[in-house]
C-alpha cells in the first residue's frame, strides 16, 4: 500500500532561466532556482528591463502638478 500521508509534489519552472524544480520550502531562493537566477533577475528590474504595464510614473505625478497649485 502507498503512503497516504505524502503529499503531492509541486514542481514550478524559474522565472528567469526555466528549470523545473520542486516547490520546496527549503529553497530560500523561491520561485528561483539559485542565487545567480534570483540576482539576475533583479538586475533586470533594475536595468528596466522589466516593466509593470501602465503609464510611467513620471508622467502622472507632472500631470498632477501642471496648473493645479
């Protein structure tokens, strides 16, 4: 008979470089697979290369000031 009492294995593909992995607990790099992946993940945001859709920040605060004092 199988053990009843495990559970399901979660695997997840990281972010940055796709490897699949299992969604563990003991990985402090998740939902990255190491250090390197979660590093070059935030230099991306950093170098914008990421972005949030939307209008940029910059216009909607100078909209705001435009005239309205």
């Amino acid at each position: 008979m199988a053990n009843a009492s495990k559970k399901p294995t979660t695997v997840v593909a990281c972010p940055n470089c796709g490897t699949e992995q299992v969604w563990d607990t003991r990985n402090e790099f998740r939902p990255f697979c190491s250090a390197r992946c979660k590093n070059n993940d935030l230099v991306a945001w950093a170098n914008e290369d990421h972005a949030i859709p939307g209008q940029p920040l910059e216009d909607v605060f100078s909209e705001d000031l435009e005239g309205n004092y």
